[in-house]
C-alpha cells in the first residue's frame, strides 16, 4: 500500500475476523514500534505481543473500551515504567510508537484499535509483568471482520480550515 494510503485507510477497527496474522507480519508491525522516536532516545518502552485466546479474552476485560482484544488475531501491550521521571514524556513516545504500528498494519490490510487500561492490577498479572513494570495501553491487531481497510474519503475530523492555522492564530 502506498504510504498515503495507508494514513487514510487506518480506522479503529473493534471487530476482527478468525484470519490470523502470520509471525512476519506481526514482527514487522512490533519493529515498527521498536525504531519509533522517544524523548532522548530513552525508548522508555517494552511490547508484549499476546495470541493466544484465552488470554486475549481475559485481556479484554480490563476496561470497557478493551472489549475488541477478545476478537483480536493478536494484542500488543505497550509495558513503561509504573514510576515514569516527572517531566518525561512518555505518554507522547507511547503515542509515536502506536501510531507507527497502526500505520504499518494498515499498510499490510492489518486492522487496529487502541484500548486504555482501567483495571491496572489485573492488566499487569495477565501479563506477567516484573515489579515496577505497568501496562499503559493495548493494541488490537486483526483483519477486519467487516469493512476491509480502504482510504476513508470523507473522515469524521474537524474541518481543515478549522484546526488548521498559518503564522498565527
Ligand atoms: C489515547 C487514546 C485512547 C483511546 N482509547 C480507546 C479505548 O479504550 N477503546 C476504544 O475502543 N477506542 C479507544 N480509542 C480510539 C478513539 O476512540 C478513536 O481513535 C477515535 O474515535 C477516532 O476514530 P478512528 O481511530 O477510527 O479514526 C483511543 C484513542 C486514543 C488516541
């Protein structure tokens, strides 16, 4: 896909098919993540990739917007620290990272969906996290059950005009 493409076509997917996504897919969308940019280059971030679906279903109950990792093919966690450095920006390198990702699987037809964490205690044990490590957020990869991806002609945004300013205000 072309890489313009592939920014108009990526959508929160919530609803994924049975097609599962073969391990060179799925490594190449983790190092997508990996060569993302961070503050510093401090990379305050580790990824655990979850298949298996008895585990993406418990996953799915962490918060109520995390119920699409249950259909999922797979379900990366983005694990920071659960004492980030006050002033680091690490919700903004998560950001880069998931952004990467998404627009790497829209790129091989892979839909994704983001989901918060609510039950923070819960989302770490299912995940085998080590004392000190937190998971901040979910990624849901699949094939689309529905729709597949295709540029979104019309996307539900702001008007360009609206958000878009030049030299000042
Ligand atoms: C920081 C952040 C948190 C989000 N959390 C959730 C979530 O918990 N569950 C969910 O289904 N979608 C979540 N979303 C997806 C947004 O609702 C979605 O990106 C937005 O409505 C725009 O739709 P689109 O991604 O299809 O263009 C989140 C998005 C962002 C950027």
């Amino acid at each position: 896909m072309e890489t313009w493409d592939a920014i108009t076509s990526r959508r929160n997917v919530r609803s994924f098919s049975d097609e599962p996504i073969s391990p060179e897919h799925l490594d190449r969308i983790l190092e997508a993540g990996r060569r993302a940019p961070s503050s510093q280059n401090t990379q305050p971030w580790d990824f655990v990739v979850v298949t298996d679906r008895a585990q993406l279903r418990r996953l799915s109950t962490v918060w109520v917007g995390a119920k699409h990792v249950a259909s999922s093919a797979a379900t990366i966690a983005l694990v920071i620290s659960d004492d980030p450095e006050p002033g680091r920006r690490v919700q903004f390198d998560l950001g880069q990272v998931t952004m990467s990702m998404m627009i790497a699987a829209a790129d091989l037809g892979i839909g994704s969906g983001h989901a918060g964490v609510g039950d923070q205690a819960a989302a770490n044990l299912q995940l085998g996290l080590p004392p000190g490590r937190a998971c901040s957020f979910l990624i849901s990869l699949g094939y689309p059950a529905g729709r597949p991806l295709a540029p979104i002609r019309k996307p539900d945004r702001k008007p360009f005009d609206e958000v878009v300013h030049r030299g000042t205000w």
